[in-house]
C-alpha cells in the first residue's frame, strides 16, 4: 500500500512536472535572456563626501519594466545587449549601449573608460567601469564598478583633488574612488 502512494505521487510529480531540473546557470548558445531588475542599490568606496562629486549620482531607477537583456552569441561565449519594445525575441535589436558582456560559465563580464572633460578645468575625469552579472539560474546579480581618476593637467588634477578633499567632510577626493552600483533580477 505504501509503495503504491509512494509511486502514485512520483508518478503525479513528473506529470506536474516538478521534478524538472532547474534552468542551467550558464548562458545558452542563441538564446535571448530577460532580467526583470528587481532592487537597485549604491554605494560608495574611498570617496570624498562633498556635494561637488556626489551630488548628481543615484542609485540606477528601478520601475515595473527595467530589464536587462542580452541575446548570448552563437559561440556562447559573448553577449551583446537588447532593446527590446515588448517581451518578445522578434522585437529585439542589438543596443546602441554597445554592452557587448565576456561569457565564462555562469559569469558575465564587461569593462569600458570613458574619460569626460571638468567644468572650468583642463583637468579630465577618467571613469574605469567594470560590469559583473551572475547567472544564478532564475535570479541574477550585477554589480558595477566606477573607479574614478584624474588625467591631463599636471597643474589642474592635484589642484581640483585638493579642492574636493576641503569640501569632503572625510577628507577624501576623486583619485581611487568606488562607485558601486548594485542590482538584482528575475528571469522573465
């Protein structure tokens, strides 16, 4: 009697499909991923507090549709980022963003430097990004990395670093700053 239970629900449970594995933490070959973005979090490293490096950053918006989307290549080792107007493959287009991620198992890579001129300044801002998504199998994490840096003028940078360590409550600049944004999701 109890073998028979025991089978009746084995039996019930494949037919539910219950006992299905889960999805592979690691990013197919020709598939297209939607990440529902969930929570999105800042933090800052060894910064200077003044209103003049951080008054304009946040946290990256997070409403009912933010999504992170990438078609992962036929060789499953890159993944270039979508634009997508609905949650449909077709729709899709390769993004002007230009992310295009470094696949290696379930982890996903990508790193860029822009460098912008300072306001009144010949001083220049070098931001060093670095990008670094987990597929966890139905949820995901990226974390992004902003280290910042001063290049061009030998007379400007140590003079603007200088400036902002006096507005900084905790005495800290620009040079080897963190900026780390943090964001969760679910695979749609």
């Amino acid at each position: 009697m109890v073998a028979r239970v025991r089978r009746t629900l084995i039996m019930l449970a494949v037919s539910l499909g219950l006992t299905a594995c889960p999805r592979s933490k690691i990013p197919e070959a020709n598939a297209t991923y939607f990440w529902q973005v969930t929570t999105s979090t800042l933090e800052w490293g060894s910064c200077g507090d003044s209103m003049s490096l951080r008054g304009g950053v946040s946290p990256i918006t997070v409403a009912a549709n933010s999504f992170l989307i990438y078609r992962v290549d036929a060789t499953g080792k890159k993944a270039v980022s979508q634009t997508c107007p609905q949650l449909d493959v077709s729709t899709c287009t390769d993004s002007t963003s230009n992310i295009i991620f470094d696949i290696a198992g379930s982890e996903l890579t990508f790193a860029s430097e822009r460098t912008d001129a300072v306001q009144n300044s010949t001083c220049q801002l070098r931001q060093n990004e670095t990008w670094t998504m987990v597929d966890k199998g139905t949820s995901m994490t990226l974390e992004i990395n902003t280290v910042l840096s001063l290049t061009g003028s030998e007379a400007d940078c140590p003079k603007l670093e200088a400036s902002v360590k006096a507005e900084s409550a905790n005495g800290l600049g620009i040079v080897g700053c963190v900026i780390s944004r943090k964001l969760e999701g679910t695979l749609k």
